[in-house]
C-alpha cells in the first residue's frame, strides 16, 4: 500500500505548481479561457481609436456569452444597442433608428468580438498565434487572421491573473477597437430566453435570413 504524502511533500508541490500558472504564457492562457467558461459575463468600455490612437467614440455597456454561438452585447445611451445571437441569426437593433437587422450567425463569423468570444472549435483553425509578451501586469497574444480579406488585421487580447480583461481589433485602415472588461463573472446559469429576440409592434425591420 503506498504510503499517504507529508504535508511537507502536500505544500511543496504547492509551491511549486504555483510559479507555473502565474508564469503561463497567454497561449495558456487563452486555452484556459476556452475550456473553462461556458459562459461569460462583463461590462465593457469600449474606445475606437484612428491611425495616431485618438479618440473617435466611445461607448459601454454589459456583454455576456454562453458557448456554442450565443452572445449578447447591451450598449448604453448615448450609442444605445443591442446585439443578440441565438447561435442561429443575429439581431443588431438600433434604438435611436428604432430599427433591427437580422443576420444569419454564419454570414457574421471572424466579423465580431462577441463571435470570437462565443465560437467554439480550435482557434487555430482561424488565426495564427503569436506570444507578444508582457506589459505591466497583461499578457498579450496576438491573432492574425488567416481568412484573405478579414475586416480586422489583427486581433490582439490581453490576460491579467488568466482573465481575458482586454481585446484589441486592429482594421485594414490602422484604426483600433479597444474593448476592457471588469466586473467578469464565469459558468453562471443564464436562461435561453436571453439569447433572443422579439421586435415590438412598429418597429423596422430588416430581415436578411430569407
């Protein structure tokens, strides 16, 4: 029978797991992400930045994902908007036109954070993954899309104490989207019906599915 081990030898392996976790690249990192949170909340900030990182807007709200496809992203007034998947169609409704389009999920993919967030399969398959190494307390590991003719050139997503905590969306016109989560809560049970939508009497609509 094999001998149960000392509390010395317990927190020894302690000490020394620990140092490898704080110490994973964001490689690791990102892996972690995937297979740990079936769903996903937070509020973001939002900042979209030209070519000389001015300031061209700004906008926040709260965004939550559940894994495979569904997503939701609530902005605030004064931008106020909603962008809601069912992993089927997309609803982009916009409050101040009083007006929704609907899009097929398959027609939007590789075109949105909220679709990198709530995709499933190897991201590999899609980007190209490069280390960039570490700034103050981020991590950060950059995509470079594999798809010809990507709307983002590159994608950059920062991890803090192997939470994502910072995406970056570079466009073929060297402006950025800069989105920075806080208040981030994983793996809480969220109720399908979130994940849909039902346009109100009068409302435009722009159907984009037939």
């Amino acid at each position: 029978m094999n001998p149960k081990p000392s509390l010395r030898v317990i927190l020894t392996t302690l000490f020394l797991v620990q140092p490898l976790l704080a110490s994973a690249g964001a490689r690791e990192q990102l892996e972690f992400f995937f297979n740990r949170s079936q769903t996903f909340s937070a509020n973001f900030e939002q900042v979209v930045l030209d070519e000389g990182l001015n300031t061209l807007e700004e906008s926040s709200g709260q965004m939550t994902i559940e894994r495979p496809n569904r997503f939701r992203w609530d902005y605030v007034p004064p931008f106020e908007q909603q962008i809601i998947s069912d992993g089927i169609r997309i609803w982009i409704y916009d409050v101040e036109l009083d007006q929704v389009t609907i899009k097929p999920f398959d027609k939007m993919l590789g075109h949105s954070p909220a679709v990198l967030l709530a995709g499933e399969g190897k991201i590999e398959d899609n980007y190209q993954l490069h280390e960039l190494g570490v700034q103050g307390a981020v991590e950060w590991l950059a995509l470079d899309p594999l798809e010809k003719g990507s709307h983002y050139r590159v994608i950059r997503l920062g991890f803090e104490n192997s939470q994502l905590k910072i995406l970056e969306f570079i466009d073929g016109l060297d402006q950025t989207t800069r989105i920075t989560l806080t208040e981030i809560i994983e793996n809480r049970p969220i109720d399908p019906g979130y994940f849909g939508f039902k346009p109100v009497p009068g409302l435009d609509v722009i159907d984009e599915t037939r």
